[in-house]
C-alpha cells in the first residue's frame, strides 16, 4: 500500500508532482477499489468539496495551513488537462 502522505511531503518540485500525479493514476489503474471516485466528474467535485473544507483538514490534523497559495496554478492545470493530450 501506498503511503501517500509520505509521498506529499516528499515533493519539493515539478518534477516530484509530475511523479506524484503518475503514482495517483497507476493507483487508480491497479487499486480502482480503493477510490470512492473513480470518474471525472466524481473526482472534480471531490476536489472541490475538500479545498471548501480543507482548513478543517489542517486543523485536525495539527498542521500549519499553507501560506500564499497561487490558486491560479491550480485553475491553469486543471483548465490546461481538458486539451491537453
């Protein structure tokens, strides 16, 4: 099983995220059991109900919340997904 906490805390570049993102779809791939969201549309909305909650997240789990977040990267790798091949 994979420690994916582990794995985020691991990632300090581009690069690392590029990994990351590989490691999520083979997991998706090989352990699609282990997902409640296993379509697009279920995972976009998953991802927008926890970043409305995520303060909750860091809270309950004693970790400082992120400062200066650039949520135009987000919205640009996202949009950026729907074309891109």
């Amino acid at each position: 099983m994979i420690d994916f906490e582990q794995k985020i805390n691991e990632i300090t570049n581009k690069e690392d995220f590029v990994s990351f993102m590989e490691l999520l779809l083979s997991n998706l791939n090989s352990n699609p059991e282990e997902w409640a969201n296993k379509n697009l549309s279920e995972y976009l909305e998953g991802i927008a109900g926890w970043t409305e909650d995520m303060e909750g997240y860091y809270q309950n789990n004693n970790i400082p919340f992120p400062e200066n977040i650039n949520w135009k990267v987000f919205a640009n790798i996202l949009i950026a997904a729907k074309m891109y091949e």
